[in-house]
C-alpha cells in the first residue's frame, strides 16, 4: 500500500481542518456529527493559526485518508471540501460523506 492504507485500517480516517479561528465552530460541529453518525471513527483535528497548506501537507504526509477542509465558503454553503489521496472534492454535503464513508469502512473497501 506504501503507506497508504485503507480507510478501515488507516489509525486515523479522517482529519478535520479549518482556516481560520472563525470557522472553527463549524467544523467542530461537522466533528461532533461524525462521531455521532459512525460511533468508532478515528478522526482528528488541527485548528493551528498557520497556513493551510502546512496543515495539508502535513496530514498526507501522515496518509490520513480523508482530509476535510473548512472555510468561509464550505461554512456558508454548509457543506465540505474532501481531499482524498490527492483528489479534491467541493461542495460534498455532509449526509452524503457520512453514508458513503460509513459504507466503506463497513464493506472494508
């Protein structure tokens, strides 16, 4: 896999960053919704004053799975910005994520 495992066997599945103190409270919200929806997820955050890239960076380097990014616009439209190994996805609704993260942790895909 050269690092890159799976989502169901990854030691974190999914990272939540925000880019900046302001959206914060948004994104601990999206946390509080995964963790409710899928009760054994491993996920993490990192709500650092630095830039995004750094914190992008960073979470690939560490082959997180899925790397949520929030800002202003994710915030207003209420929905979220997926990264997957390297692949980016805008305006996902979170109901949608759920249910297909959900499924393939559960299918082990």
């Amino acid at each position: 896999y050269n690092g890159r495992l799976p989502c169901w066997l990854a030691p974190i599945q999914v990272r939540v960053l925000s880019f900046t103190s302001r959206n914060e409270k948004y994104a601990k919200q999206i946390i509080k919704k995964l963790g409710e929806e899928i009760p054994n997820l491993r996920l993490d955050a990192d709500f650092q004053d630095r830039p995004i890239p750094g914190k992008v960076k960073e979470a690939e380097l560490m082959r997180v799975p899925y790397i949520i990014t929030i800002g202003d616009k994710e915030e207003k439209t209420k929905s979220l910005a997926i990264r997957n190994h390297g692949k980016v996805k805008f305006g996902v609704k979170i109901d949608k994520f759920i249910r297909n993260l959900a499924s393939e942790i559960k299918n082990r895909k």
